[in-house]
C-alpha cells in the first residue's frame, strides 16, 4: 500500500478473492490500486450480507482489518451526489482520519466524498467541507453532537449508519453522546457495529440500536495465546517523536513504553502528559511510593499508558498490556525478549512494536535471529519510513 495516510501492517487473509464477494468492476479496481489481493477473514465474512443491507454486528481482534469490511460495501452501495447518506463515528481523530483516507481510496470509482468531522480542529473547515455535499461523514462523536446542535449538519437523510471500535467507544466514555446522536438519525437507517470485545453495556446498545442483525464473531475460541505480534517501525532519528504519537492514537490499549534512559522516560512522560495522554512513569529516580502509585494506577486503568525503564520495568506484572512500545530498541536481545514478556501473559495476545533508526538495525538483526523470523516492517500514518537499503552481498572471505 502506498498512501501515507493509511497505515501498513502484514495481516493474514484469506485464500478467497475480492472477486468472490459480489462486487462491481469498479470498486474491485479500486482494490486492487490499494493493494489488498485477498479479503481477510471479517471482509469475507462481513461484505456479502453488508451489500443486502443487513444490520450487522461484527467482532474480531484488533488489527483484522474491520475498516475495509464496511468501507468497501459502503463504497460499493454509495454513489456521489444525492447528499448526506452515510455517517461512520470513530473513537478517536486518528482513526477518523484514517477511515476518511480508506473511502476516499475505495470509493474513488464513484467518486465518493468523505468529510471529517473531529475535535481539535477549527468548526470553520469542516462547515466548508460540509457544504461541500459529501456523501459520507466520518466524526468523533462530541464534535459531530456539536454541529448537529448548531445546525451546521443535517442527519436527516442518512441510511448507513456505522458505529466503529465500539468497546474503545465505552472505554472513553462516549456510549451517552453516541446514544444521542443515534436518536437523531432516521430509524429506517441500515446500523453495523464493529468491536474487538463485547462487554455488557455494548451489548444492550446493540440490543436497542440495531434492528435484527446478524452477528459475526471471529475472535479466537476460548481466548487461546495468539501470542505475541512483534512490529518494526524504522524512522529517521527526528521521526521518533512522532511515530510514538501516532502508535499511542492507534493501538488504545493499555500500553507500557520503554525508554533506554531514565532522562528519556522522563521527558515521554512530560511530552505524552501535555498531549493529554493518561500517563504514569516508573525509574528509578524516582522514590519506591511513587513507582508503587504510578503501577497501582496504570494497573487499574486509570492511566493506559506507563512509561518505564528496563530496569524499573523489570518486575512488571500487570495483567491486560496489550501493546508494549520501544521507544529506544533494548541494548541487548534479553532485554528485548523481557520487556516482550510483558505482554501477552497468561493466555492473551499483545503486540510488541519497536521505533528504530538505520543505526539499530544491527541490533534488529540480533532479535531476528533469536526469534528466528524477520520482524513485520510496519508504517504508521503521517510518519515517513526509512528506506533500509538492501544488505550488500557478503564477501566470501579470499583465500590466500
Ligand atoms: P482493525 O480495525 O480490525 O483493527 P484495520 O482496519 O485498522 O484493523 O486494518 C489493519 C491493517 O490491515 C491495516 O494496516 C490495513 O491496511 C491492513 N489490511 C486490511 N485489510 C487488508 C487486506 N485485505 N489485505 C492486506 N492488508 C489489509
Ligand atoms: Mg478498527
């Protein structure tokens, strides 16, 4: 995939086709420019009863790629003009603007047009692009309250109504302001909910906001150890910052990030702290109460994210930590495999992403050959990878 504006990582499809799906020439073509050769699982499962209009809750992990499967039937279904007719709610602006970036690609054979409605961003821009006549509206949903409120945006017409990430919906507390929205848009609508988990109070939203739907469940069985996902982001030194940036918006899990130094833990803790991040931080300038505190909170979930160092991050027992981020790759392979160990205990599954520059990729070369597998090189929105140059053929040594 080549659009910087769509993240890329590996992900395991099936044998099907798209071809296999029911979809018109057009939006296969579409496709088939993005680079997608194979649906994975929930695309299969999910695009034949989206195109016939069928209510639809769909389940699967994070990473399975839930946002094709109702982007593609929506682009298959939608033709420019004729105004406002569908509305996808995201949990957060990254994702946001990442589905915005998925229908412009897939709906491009039809000429589709997406405005983004998110928070942080001037009211001024989006009432432009809203009188641009989209077709589709991706928003958080407190802005998008906002402009119903004010009258800026008309609900009225809309028939496709799609409610993503939903349990993050729940973890950051917008289940009331969803509901609200609901309320305002047509009954008659079409409603498919996508979700890694469903907790109760997903449920009963389901129970009272979909009419009839057709449930699909692709999570493992009973829970079983996927293990661990390991994850490469190689970046130039000064892309470091924002690749971190990017990773906390996209993964929404609780998340440990290592640092190499003390000084370095520090300083992420200030800069995630400004950006609004729930954050705590163990090292060991710090007094034993305030490193018990901050893992009692982060253990709790009061604040998803704890910034450690290795040394600090050694004993770290806290059940759930779905994402484990090197910020500074570990200065020897043990480490690496500890700080992985953090994730993914018992039987769940996490992922262990790690932000390097050319300099580290001796050290990566290290970790492969312990894991005995290349790790997945992966790109995150908005942050440029580095290009790793080929390795030059190793010479035989000659003989004298
Ligand atoms: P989810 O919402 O389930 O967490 P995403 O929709 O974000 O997952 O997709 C995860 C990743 O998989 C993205 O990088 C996406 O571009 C990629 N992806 C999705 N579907 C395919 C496919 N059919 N072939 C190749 N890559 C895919
Ligand atoms: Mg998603």
């Amino acid at each position: 995939m080549n659009d910087a504006r769509v993240p890329h990582h590996p992900v395991p499809t099936t044998v099907e086709t798209f071809d296999d799906l029911g979809l018109s020439a057009p939006i296969r073509q579409s496709i088939r420019e993005v680079g997608f050769e194979h649906p994975t699982p929930i695309q299969s499962a999910v695009i034949p009863p989206a195109l016939r209009g069928q209510d639809i809750i769909a389940l699967a992990q994070t990473g399975s790629g839930k946002t094709a499967a109702f982007v593609i039937p929506l682009a298959e279904k939608l033709q420019h003009g004729g105004g406002l007719r569908a509305l996808i709610i995201s949990p957060t602006r990254e994702i946001a603007l990442q589905t915005q970036a998925f229908i412009e690609l897939f709906g491009k054979n039809h000429d589709l047009k997406a405005a983004c409605l998110i928070g942080g961003v001037k009211m001024q821009g989006q009432m432009r692009a809203i009188k641009e006549q989209p077709d589709i509206v991706v928003a958080t949903p407190g802005r998008l309250l906002d402009h119903i409120k004010r009258k800026t945006i008309r609900v009225d017409k809309v028939e496709e109504l799609v409610l993503d990430e939903a349990d993050h919906m729940l973890d950051l507390g917008f289940l009331p302001q969803v509901r609200q929205i609901l309320g305002k848009i047509p009954k008659t609508r079409r409603t498919m909910m996508f979700s890694a988990t469903m907790p109760p109070a997903i449920e009963e939203l389901a129970r009272t906001m979909l009419r009839d739907p057709l449930r699909i469940d692709i999570t493992p069985v009973g829970r079983a150890a996927v293990g661990i996902t390991h994850r490469l982001y190689v970046v130039a030194p000064e892309n470091k910052r924002p690749a971190l940036l990017a990773l906390l918006h996209q993964e929404l899990g609780s998340t440990l990030v290592f640092a190499r130094r003390r000084v370095d833990a520090e300083w992420l803790y200030h800069i995630l702290q400004r950006q609004g991040h729930p954050v705590a931080r163990i090292h060991s300038d710090r007094s034993q109460g305030k490193r018990v505190q901050a893992l009692a909170n982060f253990r709790e979930g009061s604040h998803r994210i704890l910034v450690a160092t290795d040394i600090a991050g050694r004993g770290i027992d806290v059940p759930g930590i779905e994402h484990i981020i090197n910020f500074d790759i570990p200065e020897n392979v043990e480490d690496y495999i500890h700080r992985a160990g953090r994730t993914a205990r018992v039987d769940r599954e996490g992922i262990v992403s790690t932000i390097v520059t050319w300099q580290d990729l001796m050290m990566v070369r290290q970790i492969e050959a312990t894991l005995g597998q290349p790790i997945a090189r992966c790109t995150v929105p908005g942050v440029e990878p580095w290009v790793e140059r080929q390795k030059p053929p190793t010479r035989t040594r000659s003989r004298v």
